[in-house]
DNA sequence: TTCATTTTTTATCATTTGTTAAATTTTTTC
DNA sequence: GAAAAAATTTAACAAATGATAAAAAATGAA
C-alpha cells in the first residue's frame, strides 16, 4: 500500500502538506516475530503499514492482545505518542512487514506549522477514537459469541492471518472459551 | 467551572485562539432528566460541563451507559461531531446542568483557519482516545470486582453522585451482580 | 518424510455472572 | 409525616466462562 494512498485515506491533504509528511516518511522492514514498539519505554516513532500484520498487547500475568493493525494502519504506542510517557502496549509482528517509519518529533513539529496536518492528526484520533469506543460498546453488550460472530464478519480475513489464541484473547475470552464457541457454530 | 480554564486543561491555548473559540461559545442550563442529545439523530451542537453531571448511554433492548461527563467535560455525540452521521448514544442529565454550547458547524470552520486550534481539537481526541483505550484494556483484564474497585479509586465522587444501576451498566454486569460484589466487600 | 513443537480442541469441574422474584431501604410526592 | 414510587439488596437457581489437563491436529525443522 502506498505512503499517499495511506495518508490521504485518513484525511484528504493537500499536495503540499502530504508531500512535506512524506518527505520525513523512511522505509524499513521487519521479519515476522520482531518487536516493533515496547512496553514501560518511551517511543519515538510511529509505523504505518506498507504490508502486513502486527498486534498490540499488554502484558501483566497473562498477556492481552487488544488490537490487530493491517496494510494501512497506524501502529504507535498511544501514551508515547499522546504523552510522551511510557506507554502500556507492545507492538509484536504477526507478519513480514513492510512499513513506512515516522519520527514523533518532527510529525509534532508540523502539527504545530501546518493546519492542515493539525487536521489530518485531528482525524486520525478521532477515527481511532469511534473504532475503540464501538469496541467498548461491543463488549459490554454482547456475549463472546456475538462478539466472535461480529469478528468474522467485520474482519473475516483476520480469521485466516491471525493464530486463534490472538483472536481469543482480542474478544476477551480464553482459548478454550473460543474452541467452545466455534464448536457450537458448527 | 470557567470556559477559559475548560479549554486550556484540554490544550493550552494562544490568548488570540482561545477567544476565537469563546466567542463562538453560549452558555445554556437544563434541569436533571433532560436528554441532551438524542441517539440515531445527527447533532450539531457540542457542549463543555460548567457544572453538573451527565451519561452517556445506547439503548437497544437494554440500556447500557459507557461514559459520565462531569465539571470541565466535553459532550458530544461522537458520530455527529467526527463522520456527521447520527450518533450510536444519548446523553440523559443526572443533575442540573450549566453548559457551554458550541455549533460543530463553526468550530469545524475554526479548524481549518487556526492550527492551534485544531492542535486543541487534536488533543481532545487524543486524550478521549487514552481514555477510552484503557477502559477497553481494564475490562479485559480485571473481573466487575475489580473494576468496581478500581472506579470507586478513580472516580470516588461518582459513587455519591451515580445511581448504582448505572455505575453497574458503566461496569458492565448487571445491578444485582454489582449489589453482591459491595456486600461481598464488606 | 519424520519427529518435535506448537496450536487447537475436547472434557471435566470450579467460579463468575445473569435471571427472576421478593424483601428491604431510600427517595419523592402530596 | 405518611403513602407511593424508585432504588438497592438478598436469595435461589441457571447459564456462561474460566482453569486445568489431556488428546488431537497442524505446523515447522531436520
């Protein structure tokens, strides 16, 4: 997916300031496995995803994965980027990836120059902001089947990307929870 | 609370942009029970909380509150206010409420002409965006007993000011299962 | 391919949360 | 202040999900 395509499906720039975003864009890969973003650190860059597929999890005693992020998406430590502390999350590759690197201190730099990537940034939150709560919503409605069901039909390819402890964990349940689940749809 | 004080804990904000935006702002009062803003409905009004206290509910076959709004809060019906379609919630008030109401429709405007501005409108999401994060990364983690927990350390004056049947509807169990979580904590 | 490792499923039992109904307490209204 | 209404608690049982362990299936490495 290319950096343009990506920025502008976001929020629609002018040739000028997407070329100036552009312009402190570098690429970079990873193999499958690596860890993009840590835990308790802060970071300084954010990722936007060329090709492939990446979780974010938290982990305490046992470890939760509470985003998938695919070609296109926006890959950060929140607290990091929002901030400029620790954040909670890990970013981990569940793919190969290609992604399009971005150093937090000069994107800041042109939030504060350009208003139209102060809007673009506005957006980006604010579309981020509707996907999370709809999934807090989600989830306190609905029973994990449900929840399974809405999956497979929102992101049916994740199904086939994404190893189902991942998936398990995402819709809140345990995987044996999840196997049960399934076994009764059949 | 003071409109000034309102903006800047948002995004500290130049004198010249912040009255830009207070000049665009009427100040409004609604007695408890008032619904403010209407689910399946596109609003064009914002509000900020001078006083008072609200919630943010979805009703479908039950009713299931997922946000309160209190003193130097903003309330908005997220839908309308990012993609201009009507919004999944309702507010209802739960006390009498003094607001600061503001047209989305002008300060869409101030957005694209002030990038501090739409640097503010920027870090509103942003922190919504944190907020709402760590609530969806707590409800997979911790069980409705610790979440209770965890709320009455948080928000303490909730538990004065909320009726339980909507702290229990917040938490995400049911009034009796939150009945027997506090008799269980005695 | 074959063996080892990892992932997924199945089974059993324990725990948590939900449902319904009734009792109690608190708040509101007259 | 008394009666009515609303909110909260308690109780008993049902349903959903968790925990643990073992079996089966899928994947990866030699």
């Amino acid at each position: 997916m290319d950096i343009s395509t990506i920025l502008d499906n976001i929020y629609k720039l002018p040739e000028q300031s997407r070329l100036a975003l552009q312009n402190n864009v570098t690429e970079i890969a990873f193999p499958k496995g690596h860890i993009l973003l840590k835990a308790n650190k802060v970071e300084s860059n954010i990722y936007l995803i060329k090709k492939g597929l990446v979780r974010a999890f938290v982990d305490r005693d046992n470890e939760v994965t509470f985003w998938f992020g695919k070609e296109g998406e926006t890959v950060l430590s929140m607290k990091s980027y929002v901030e400029e502390q620790p954040g909670y999350e890990s970013i981990e590759l569940l793919e190969d990836c290609e992604l399009y690197e971005l150093k937090t201190e000069n994107l800041k730099k042109l939030f504060e120059q350009d208003v139209h990537i102060a809007n673009w940034g506005r957006k980006f939150a604010e579309k981020e902001l509707i996907k999370t709560e709809e999934r807090l919503i989600s989830k306190q409605f609905k029973n994990a089947s449900e929840r399974y069901l809405e999956l497979m039909k929102d992101h049916p390819e994740l199904l086939q990307r994404v190893q189902l402890g991942h998936i398990a964990s995402y819709l809140g349940i345990t995987q044996v929870s999840l196997s049960r689940i399934r076994a009764e749809l059949k």
